[in-house]
C-alpha cells in the first residue's frame, strides 16, 4: 500500500471513528401503555398521539414504544389523570380541563375564553412562565406534563336557535366545557358535562338543548350537524385547545435524560403537527356545512363584549379563591397585554381579507 493509499486509509477509519462517537446513546427500551380522552380519529385534538407513537419508535429503532388506547378501554375519560399520577398506567393523553373540579387553573391551559390564539399561547408556554407553572401544578399529582397537541378556536356550539343576546341562554340545557361553562351558569344557563363521545345521543334524546365540543371538522366527525342546524361560532369560550402528555413523573424520573429529551421532542414535533392538521381540516367542514344547509352564525360584537366582561367577572372570582389560578391567568393577562403591540400592529387585520 502507497503512502497516500495508508493516509487516505486513516482519514477514513477516523471519520469513521469521529461518526460513530458522535452517533447519540441509545435509549433505553420503554413500553407504556397511554389511555386516551378522546378517540384517536379526531383530527388535531387526538391525531398528534398518532404522530408522536410513530415517530418515537422510529427514531429510537423501536425501543421507545407508546400503545394508545381508545377512551374507556383501560380507563374513563375523567380518570386519566389519577390514573397516571397513582401510578396505574405510566401515561395517559388528556384534555386537561376534566380535571378543573380539582385543579381549578387547568382550564387556562386548555383552553380559556377570551384568551391568547395558539402562536401567542406557544410564546407564552415555551418561553414564558406557562411550562414551569403547569410542572408545578402537576408536582403535587406526582405527574410530568407535556403539552402535546395546540388547535385553533373552537366553534361557541350547536343551538336550536339564534342567540342575538345573553338573555338567549337563559333556561337552557347545555353541553359546555371549562370556564365558558360557569360564564353561561351565571347567564342562567344549565350546564352539564358530557363526554364527546356522549353528546350525539344527549342532544338526539332532548337531554341537552344545545352544546359545544370542538372545531368544524371535530363536531362533523361526531356528527352534530345531523340533529342541529344552528352552527355559532367563533368559539369565545376557547381561542384555543390543548391536549397534553401527563406521565407519571416517577416514571419520567427513570428514565434517562437522552430518553425524556426524546419524548419531550416528539411531543414538540406532534404540538406542530397537529396544528397543522387542524387548520387544513376546518375550511373543509365549513364548506361541507354551507352545502348542508347549517347556518353559521357569528356572535354580534356586543354579545360578545358582555359575555367578555361576564367572563372576567368569573375569572376574577375564581382567582379570588385560588392562588394558582391567579398566578397563572395574571401570568397570561400580563403576557397578552405585552404581546398586543405586536399582534395589533405586527399582522393584517382580519377585515383586510375580503374572502368569504
């Protein structure tokens, strides 16, 4: 062998060597079992659990492998989060907001009305206080949080009527959720807590005069549009929704630190990917339902002034009483009120877009 046959011969064997240094550790082989609160078909509120299972097996050659299972199938809906923080099942997949009977300040990470949309809340979470604050929430329930899944506004629900004032929803049987559910109690409102896959049969029984659930293309999969034709939108009671990986942080706490950075990027990446399912599905449902004959109806601007001002009556009456819920909605009011020069000034104004 020449002399340039020998060097070129080492330059390789040291590339070679340098490469396999800087290949990461392997993760060690994980096997959770993860209860969903939602089925696993409805698109950017559940889908990203899909996103996510897939690419942690891919990326770690298969050693990080997470099972999802349908709602109720291991456990209700409503118990997931005991479920992971006792440790019954390592992780679970949530919307957050089940739990505000306990853990008032969950519905500001859920979704609150009159609250930031998903580019802000994202600044807000990841670079701001939200991260650290629900970690410590979530402390105290023995259980690591991740958020996982970030949609766009909620459609405010499916009424047999036209709501032109808040004296509409006086007397009314309604499916609400989080906050927005305590702001129509205080207008008279009967509030019940259904689960989704619930409300079809509520609303065909005449149990529930109307409800809310999710998005266009989220409602036209649990069919609502087939029993009420009086779509009002938009969703002042959740500018957006969040579904979240909780893991039992004894569990997380094992695991090593190249092994939870994975997770923590996959949830990221299915954060992201979710989104973008969401916002390329709902134009399509909303075209489908103009076919359909349902009436879209977008609240008048005074409505929605008195139901923001009757929200923040409530807001600030359950931060009365909790510490943590005033911790984090002055963390977000304070965050918003920074983050407006640059949302008003910084994008074009809705009404600069004339399409239909």
């Amino acid at each position: 062998m020449s002399i340039n046959s020998k060097v070129t011969a080492l330059t390789l064997s040291a590339v070679f060597c340098a490469g396999m240094a800087a290949t990461p550790a392997m993760a060690e082989k994980v096997r959770w079992q993860v209860p969903l609160a939602f089925p696993s078909h409805l698109v950017g509120l559940t889908t990203p659990v899909k996103h996510l299972s897939e690419s942690l097996a891919a990326i770690s050659g298969g050693d990080v492998q997470l099972r999802y299972y349908e709602p109720g199938e291991l456990v209700p809906p409503f118990e997931i989060m005991d479920a992971v923080g006792t440790g019954k099942y390592p992780a679970g997949y949530t919307w957050v907001g089940y739990d505000q009977g306990t853990i008032p300040a969950l519905p500001l990470y859920s979704g609150a009305p009159f609250n930031m949309e998903p580019p802000a809340y994202l600044a807000w979470y990841y670079e701001g206080d939200g991260k650290a604050l629900l970690e410590e929430i979530y402390a105290e329930r023995n259980i690591h949080p991740m958020l996982c899944s970030i949609i766009g506004p909620e459609g405010a629900g499916w009424f047999k009527n036209q709501i032109t004032n808040l004296d509409d929803f006086e007397g009314l049987r309604i499916r609400f959720a989080g906050i927005g559910g305590k702001v129509l109690e205080q207008l008279g409102a009967s509030v019940t807590m259904v689960p989704g896959a619930e409300i079809f049969q509520s609303l065909e029984r005449n149990t529930i005069d109307a409800t809310e659930f999710s998005q266009p293309a989220i409602d036209k999969m649990l069919g609502l549009d087939q029993i009420v034709k009086n779509y009002i939108m938009p969703g002042w009671h959740q500018t957006l929704t969040t579904s979240h990986l909780l893991v039992n942080k004894d569990v997380w706490n094992k695991l090593k630190p190249e092994t939870r950075a994975l997770v923590e990027m996959g949830c990221e990446s299915a954060t992201l990917k979710g989104f973008a399912q969401s916002e390329w599905a709902q134009p399509t449902a909303l075209r489908e339902y103009e076919k359909e004959g349902v009436t879209a109806q977008v609240l008048p601007g005074p409505v929605l002034r008195e139901l923001e001002k009757v929200t923040n009556q409530v807001m600030d009456g359950i931060a009365a009483e909790d510490e943590m819920f005033k911790r984090v909605l002055t963390s977000q009011r304070e965050f918003m009120e920074h983050h407006s020069i640059w949302h008003g000034k910084g994008y074009l104004p809705r009404d600069f877009y004339q399409y239909d």
